[in-house]
C-alpha cells in the first residue's frame, strides 16, 4: 500500500512535470513582453534599452531556456505565477479569490447531481424493464444531450424574467448579500450544472445496484427475514455506491469544464467566467495560472479516486 | 430433416442491422440525423438568403414570411445561419471524432500486440489525456494563439482518443491468444499483419460505437466553446456561436427566436446521435444490452 502510494506520487509528480514544460513552453510561445508589461513607463523612457536589459538580468530571462523554465517552475511552485497583465496583481491572488465561488457552485451542483441520480438510479435498478426504467435512461440521456448553456438560457428565461422566481445573474444582490441571498442566486446555476452531471451517475448508479442486488449475500439477508427496503438501503445500496466515489473524483475536472460555461451565462464570478474573460482581454498569466490549477486539480483527483477506492473496498489491494 | 449449412457463412453483421432496427429510437434518431445531414448538404439550396448578408435596416426582426425565425442583431437571417451552421458544427464533430477514434485505435492495437513498456507507456498516457477536460485545454490554447477551427479539431482529436483506445487494446489482447491469430502468427505473420489483417477487422463494430458517442460530446464540445468565443468564429455561423448574443436579458426576454433554434438544433441532433451510439452498442454487444 504505502510503495504503492509513493509510485502514484512518484509518477504523478512526473506527469505534472512534464505538463509545466508544456506550460512554460506556452508561457513564451505567447505573444507580448512580459517584462514590457511589468515595468513601470516612466522608468522604462528614463532608463531606455539598458533599464530593460537589467530589468530583464534581474527576472533572469537571460538565461538560457533551461535556466529560465528551472526559475520560473521554482516561482511557480512557490505560489508565483506573475502578474496580471489587466489588474497588475499577482495570479495567485486573483485566482484565489475567484475559487470560493466555484467551489461553492461545484459542490452544491455535486450533491444535486448525486441526489438525483442516486434516487432515479435506485428507482431504475428496482423497477427493471419497466417503463419508469426506460423513462430514467431516456432522460439521462437527455441530460447529457443538451448543451448545459443552453438550458441555462433556457431556465433564466423561464424562471427568472418569465416567472420572476430567481435572480437571473450575479452572486449576490448589489448592497444585500447574507446566506439567503446568495441561495436565491445559486439555485438555477447549481441545479443546471447538477442535472448535467447527474445522468452518467445514474448509469453507474443502476449498473452497480444491479450487480449487487443480484448477489449472494443480499439472498442471506433475504432469507435471514430482512425487509426489502432494509435489504435495499442497508446492504445492497451501501455496496453499490462505493465504486460511485471513484467516477465523481474523476469527474471533478468535467464538472470544473461545465462550470466555466455556466458561470458565463449565469455572470458567476468564478474561476471558469476569470479564464473566459481573460482570454478576451489577453490576460495570458492569468489563463496560465488557470491552466496550472487545473493541471493540479486533475492529478489530485485522480490519485484520491485510486485511494478511495481501494480504502471503501478492502478486496482490491494495490500493488 | 436435413441439416443445411449455409453456402456462404453469415457476417454477423447482418443480425446486428436487425438488431439496430428492432431498436425505435435508434430508428427515429437515425432518421432524424438522416433530415438534418440533408438539410447541412443542401443549406445553399434551402437557405433563401445569404448567411452573412448584413442588413442593419432589418435587425433583429420577429420571424415572418420573408425571414422565417427573424434576423439577428446584425439583421442577418435566422434561418440562413442555421442550415449553415449546421454544416460547420457537423462537420468538426465528424471529423475530429474520425481523427480521435483513427488515432485511438492504431495506439490500442499497438498497446495490445506489443504489451510491455509499449503497452505501459501507451495506457499512461492515455490515463494523463483522459482527465483533462478538453474545453479547458482549448480555453487556454486559445488564450495564447487566438480561437480558430482548425484548433478546436486538433485538440479534440488529441484530446479523445483513449476511450477508443483503451477499448481496441482490451479486444486485441483477447484477439491475440485466439486459435487463427495464433496460426497466423506461426506461418510468420508479423504483428503489424496481424493488425491489419485481423484487429481491424474484428475490432471495427465496437470502435464504431465509441467513434459515435463520441460525434454527440463533440458537437457538445464545439458549442460549448464556440458560445464563449473560442471556437468558430464570425461571420462563420456555428450552433454555439449563434447563441453569443443571449448573455443579455433583455435579448433572453423578448427575442427567443435568436436562442431557441441553434440550442434545440444541438440538444435534438446530439439525443439522435446518442439514440443512434446507443443503438448500435445493443446491436453490436446484445449480451451487454441493458444488463
């Protein structure tokens, strides 16, 4: 387990690695001095060319490629990631203060998804070949069909201006605020995204429930005079659902993907709306920065899913 | 009674097309697909005006005899940008899915032949692609180099390839311990023969699934992106870029001819393909079918 566990980080350490050469690759390829971009014009028309020349001595983009990629991969492990370009303050910090609300839309759309499918799974899985089964497949994969955009369109159209029932963009009332408020805000961009992911779950909710209701200890409890709904809950559901916390670590990442259309139409002011616009302003640290933390982001997800996974299912051990 | 072989052997193909068309949904999407693929080819012909045609002194019209869905906000036809739109986001779903499943599945018959460090390499790598969201990966390249078609198709296709991939690799290294692999490879066929020859083949059916499913998350993809920007650009018409113009609320409120045809041209042409992938799935594995 414990060998196991240092080659998984081992080799997710290399694979990050490898994706901050391609990062730093990006980071030159693109276009616009970063250090024209830092310094301050006044100095730069005083200093002229030897003023940039030390500028740049000082940053050390001097140095040969290898050099420069060893300074900025320590930076960037340090947390430094540059300045944005548009509001001259560092990355890390702007991406920072943008996660609380991706978060926030991640985990509740989360629960919503999980909720729905693992009660439309269950309800699939016991009523087999019968028409509220075929109902449930047919929807799930209605929800994977329609663009998460456009039924977001959809429902502010609906909710918002035709019924009036929710805010219609943003994360809080300008000058109101509280927990209330921010709830009202939530709900349509929280439960489109949660609907969006909800469908795969189902699938995998029904498939295991399946698999396990047709195994021999769910007969032992069965004939030991458990009740269905205790078989059902107790014994097989519990088991069912242990390979689910796999699919949604792995999910993490594609739900991160759903949030930043979602975030555009609903004007969240999360990570996935900062990427968006900072690709229109030509922000390129910040796209950066967004690129690492996602590149993290996956390879976190994908070591925790092998780790749950073995820990919720003491039959599969790693080696 | 007399026991009669048939003269020719039976591809299973030909129960599997029963299958399929035993299958209502997969009939309806086929036929759906069947409309919308004619109407993309013959947008020229059915259009009735320009695409592009900029008319400021018709902006933003309700549909009416002359537009049939309206104009947009640069007075364009409503209609005319759908048929057209349809060819382009068709067009990258099929080709890009085309490039993924091809790629995928030379990468899985390699990893299944050859096993070893070839096969490790290979299923690595396509671990580290797999949890990468494609949309963010375009979302940053688009950042640095600017949003363009060709990018989008390029990344797809780099981007999907290891569902195909870990499929055909499972298949081979099935296919490799059969008995008439076996002989071939004893009268000194080499492994690349052996791919061509019978992989291929075999595996073609279940890589055609995949290749499906995989056209409806693309055309997904392509509009997600294209609705923020950073996919086909304008004038070129896409579905998602068609529905840039709905981030204004007073747009949502009162114009939902400009919104509501390109999102349900995507939403009903992306259930017809999955109708279809799911279809075929059951005809081609019909022990795996609802299990």
């Amino acid at each position: 387990m414990l060998s196991y566990l240092l080659r998984r980080l081992l080799t997710g350490a290399a694979v990050f690695l490898l994706i901050s050469v391609g990062v730093f690759l990006l980071v030159r390829a693109a276009p616009g001095d970063p250090v024209l971009m830092m310094v301050d014009p006044e100095q730069l028309a005083a200093g002229g060319p030897a003023f940039l020349a030390a500028k740049r001595a000082e940053l050390g983009l001097d140095q040969p490629l290898p050099v420069t990629y060893g300074i900025w991969l320590r930076d960037a492990l340090g947390g430094d990631l540059g300045y944005s370009f548009v509001s001259r303050r560092p990355v890390a910090e702007v991406l920072g203060e943008r996660m609380g609300p991706t978060v926030l839309l991640m985990g509740t759309a989360l629960a919503i998804g999980l909720v729905l499918a693992v009660a439309a799974g269950t309800v699939a899985a016991t009523r087999r070949n019968t028409a509220i089964d075929y109902a449930t497949t047919v929807a799930s994969l209605g929800t994977v069909s329609v663009p998460s955009f456009f039924l977001g369109i959809a429902t502010i159209y609906l909710f918002s201006l035709k019924l009036g029932w929710t805010p219609s963009s943003g994360m809080s009332t300008p000058g109101g605020g509280g927990a209330a408020d921010v709830s009202a805000h939530l709900v349509l961009p929280a439960a489109v995204l949660g609907l969006s992911i909800a469908g795969p779950f189902t699938r995998y909710v029904r498939a295991g429930l399946l698999a396990e209701l047709g195994a021999d200890y769910v007969r032992t409890a069965e004939a030991k005079g458990a009740g269905p709904a205790r078989v059902l809950v107790r014994h097989a559901l519990r088991n069912a659902l242990v390979p689910l916390v796999t699919v949604v670590m792995i999910s993490v990442p594609q739900l991160l993907a759903g949030a930043v259309a979602l975030e555009q139409v609903f004007s969240w002011p999360g990570m996935g709306q900062l990427a968006v616009s900072s690709v229109g302003m030509l922000d390129y640290p910040v796209v950066i920065g967004f690129a690492m933390f996602v590149a993290l982001l996956v390879l976190v997800c994908n070591l925790a899913a092998d780790l749950l996974y073995a820990a919720a299912d003491p039959r599969i051990s790693l080696s | 009674m007399t026991a009669v072989r048939p003269a020719v052997p039976r591809s299973p193909a030909a129960p599997a097309a029963r299958r399929f068309l035993r299958n209502r949904m997969a009939r309806a999407g086929a036929v759906f697909l069947a409309c919308v693929g004619l109407l993309a080819l013959a947008a020229p012909l059915v259009a009735g005006h320009d695409p592009n045609a900029v008319d400021l002194a018709a902006f933003r019209e309700p549909p009416s005899a002359a537009h049939l869905l309206g104009t947009d906000s640069s007075g364009r036809d409503v209609f005319a940008r759908l048929v057209h739109a349809g060819r382009v986001s068709l067009l990258v779903g099929l080709l890009s899915a085309l490039a993924a499943v091809a790629l995928g599945t030379l990468l899985g018959a390699l990893a299944g032949m050859f096993g070893g460090p070839v096969d490790a390499v290979v299923m690595r790598a396509a671990d580290v692609v797999l949890s990468f969201p494609s949309l963010v990966v375009v979302v940053v390249l688009a950042g640095v180099f600017g949003p363009s078609t060709a990018m989008l198709v390029l990344v797809f296709a780099a981007g999907n390839w290891p569902t195909a991939c870990r499929v055909v690799r499972g298949l081979t290294l099935s296919l490799r311990e059969r008995e008439y692999v076996q002989a071939a490879r004893a009268f000194g066929a080499g492994r690349p023969t052996v791919i061509g020859r019978h992989v291929l083949p075999a595996v073609l059916p279940q890589v055609a699934v995949v290749g499906t499913l995989l056209v409806a998350q693309l055309i997904l993809l392509e509009a997600v992106l294209s609705f923020l920007g950073l996919g086909v650009q304008p004038p070129q018409a896409s579905w998602g870029n068609m529905l840039t113009d709905a981030q204004n609320l007073t747009l949502i409120q009162t114009m939902p001819w400009l919104w509501l045809p390109p999102g349900l041209a995507i939403a009903l042409t992306v259930l017809a393909v999955n109708f279809v992938g799911d279809g075929l799935r059951d005809a081609v594995d019909p022990k795996g079918a609802r299990s």
